[in-house]
C-alpha cells in the first residue's frame, strides 16, 4: 500500500526571486487547473503556492517601503502619467 501524500512535507525553498516565484505560481496554477494531478499534489500545489505567495507579498511589502523612504515616507497614487 503506498504511503499517505499528507504526511510529507512541501518544498520550504524559497524562490530566487520575486519572478521565479511568479513563474512557480504560474506553472503550479496551470497544473492544478488541468485537473490531472492526483488529490495529494493538489494539496502539496497548494501548500507551496500559499508559501510562493507569501514571499511575493513580503517581497512587495519590502520594495514599498523603500520607495516610501525614497518619497519621503508618501506613497502617491499612480496616475499613468509622467
């Protein structure tokens, strides 16, 4: 009988960057949506998503922030204009 999926542990590893995660997210999307993975890599897919996205927002988060220091602590709207 094999062994249960859910006991395993997803990948941890971290993306190497900010598009490498995207570009995870984007296949691991693509894959859950053919519906032809087993119920188990659903689940890790989804696992790992959860940690890509986490470290997309983070990533996010920290580029904020800087253009705040860089602006003088005020984020201004993007207007599309220069």
């Amino acid at each position: 009988m094999p062994a249960k999926r859910s006991a395993e542990k997803p990948p941890v590893d971290e993306p190497a960057s900010y598009e490498a995660a995207q570009a995870e997210l984007q296949a691991l999307a693509q894959a859950m949506e053919s519906g032809q993975l087993p119920l188990g890599d659903m689940l890790d897919g989804y696992r790992r998503a959860s940690v890509l996205l986490r470290y997309c927002h983070a990533q996010l988060d920290a580029v904020e922030q800087q253009i705040q220091q860089l602006d003088g602590g005020d984020l201004k709207p993007w207007t599309g204009q220069q």
